[in-house]
C-alpha cells in the first residue's frame, strides 16, 4: 500500500490519537465521512446552472 507497512501506519495512527485525542477522532471521522459523501454526491449530479442559450434568448438577440 504506497510503501507504507503495518508500522507505518499504526505509528500514523497513534500520532493521531496523541494529537486530537480520543474524544475528537469519532468528530473528525464523521466530517471526513460526510466531506467525502457531499463530495461523490455533488459528482455525480448534473450541473444545476444550465448555461446553453434557448430559442427566446437567440430571437431577443437578433431583434435588438
């Protein structure tokens, strides 16, 4: 996995831990959690702004 071990990671892990502390990780992993679903949801979903010109907007302009 990327060159990292078992070691690593778990030394990653702990550093983790004596950072934020027990008390914060399940916060920070519900965020990265919800981050990562907005994320793939607003991916997935078509654009809300539709930029192409209509019919009415191509008469406007030849008429002005």
């Amino acid at each position: 996995m990327f060159g990292i071990g078992t070691h690593e990671i778990l030394v990653i892990l702990l550093l983790i831990l004596v950072i934020f502390g027990a008390r914060k990780l399940p916060e920070i992993g519900a965020g990265l959690g919800k981050a990562i679903r907005n994320f793939k949801q607003g991916v997935s979903q078509p654009d809300e702004i539709d930029i192409t010109p209509n019919a009415d907007t191509k008469k406007e302009n030849k008429e002005g």
